[in-house]
C-alpha cells in the first residue's frame, strides 16, 4: 500500500492505539480511572527503553494499525528475543500490506539489535491472523498457556 509510513509512537498516540487495542477486543475501561491506568501502562511502554509500539500512517495523518515489540532476555540465550504482543490493523485497511510492512519493521529492528528471534502470539480463534504469519515465514513452534487468575 503506497502513503504508509511508520514511526515510534509518542504520548499524543496513546488514544488512537487504546482506540485499537479496543478494537482488537482487549478489555475496554469500564470507570475513569481503568482510562487512566491503560493511558499510563501505554505511556511506559512509550518510554521504557526494552519496549516500542510503532505505528502506521495513511498519508501523513491517520493512524491505521500498530505494533508493541518487547525485548525479553531468555536464560537459554545469549541474545534478546523480539516479542510482539500486538499487531493491529484496522479493518478497512487490513489485505493492503501494512502488517506486513509493520512486520518487516519489526524484523529490522530485531536485526539491528541481534535478537535470535521474533516470537508472537495469536488468538486460537484468529486463522486469519495465522495464515498472515506463516505467510510471513513464522513457524507455529509452540502451544501457549493460560490460567485464569480473577
């Protein structure tokens, strides 16, 4: 898709992306203060230096998708692995190209910061989601597990 350019995300983002992590079905605030807290965990990710969100913009001015990176140390691994907890892309501009030009910014970064590799997940119910990775080249290398806690 021509006219996409991303960038580091920076604070006046952090609405847009609570906006797409909501349409992405993450838990939306349900009193002011949940919106204060979600606009403050995005504000440290903004500026922890192990964490990155980069987006996307149509033309200069509309953020259409997003990317959050962590660097995780392994204890098996001499290197970081690049892990992406989020990608997003909003509906209408979704089969255009821009999560995978997201993606090939999250290889280069990944790269230039000799990571050994890119590690995501993706919800059971998201095959669309799946056949975009392995597209990529992504290999489905595990199971993930969750418990509950509240």
């Amino acid at each position: 898709m021509e006219n996409i350019d991303v960038r580091e995300a920076s604070s006046k983002d952090i609405p847009i992306i609570l906006g797409l992590l909501y349409d992405l079905g993450r838990p939306k605030p349900q009193k002011d203060s949940d919106v204060d807290y979600f606009r403050k965990l995005v504000k440290n990710y903004i500026t922890d230096n192990d964490k990155k969100i980069l987006v996307a913009l149509h033309d200069d001015t509309e953020i259409i998708a997003m990317v959050s990176i962590i660097f995780l140390s392994r204890l098996n691994q001499n290197s970081l692995e690049l892990y992406i907890p989020e990608l997003i892309v909003r509906d209408k501009f979704q089969h255009m190209g821009v999560g995978k030009k997201l993606i090939s910014y999250c290889i280069s970064i990944g790269k230039e910061k000799k990571c050994h590799r890119i590690r995501l997940e993706s919800g059971n119910k998201r095959t669309e989601s799946h056949k975009f990775y392995k597209k990529l080249g992504f290999d489905q290398s595990g199971l993930s597990f969750t418990l509950a806690l509240n």
